[in-house]
C-alpha cells in the first residue's frame, strides 16, 4: 500500500489510482535557460523516485516531463 500527502486534504492517504492498475504523471521538467542549479535537480529526482515506487509496486506508469520557460531567453542563450 503506497499513502501520500494530499495537500487539499492536508492528510495522509491511500494512493488510489483513477484507472486500476495504471498511474499517469505530468511532471514539471527543468528551467534551462541559466546556469545549473539544486533547484533544478529536485523535481526530477523526487518524481523519478515517486515513478520508480509505483513500477516497483506494480503499476504500468505513463510519465511525462516538460521544459519550462521555453522562449526567446533560452534561444538566445543558446546560440551564446
């Protein structure tokens, strides 16, 4: 049994997939239009573990990650 924290609730909770069986994330990816930071690394490694949890535990996972903040600031500094 995997619980945790439902921030609308403010409990703790039995994770209760809506389609049985099969767990879809939609995660928020790396700003990278500057230079590295830890900021940058928290959200793939917390999801990441969250989405290695729930295949451990048997669930088919769909996960997606985006690229924020993609705009004219990050191709400027790519072509620097």
């Amino acid at each position: 049994m995997i619980r945790l924290y439902n921030s609308k609730t403010l409990k703790i909770e039995e994770f209760k997939p809506i389609k049985p069986n099969e767990v879809s994330m939609y995660v928020c990816g790396p700003t990278v239009y500057n230079h590295a930071h830890i900021g940058n690394a928290r959200p793939i490694i917390v999801f990441d573990t969250l989405r290695r949890l729930f295949e451990r535990e048997g669930y088919k996972v769909k996960y997606v990650s985006n690229y924020t903040d993609v705009d004219d600031k990050i191709i400027k500094k790519a072509n620097e």
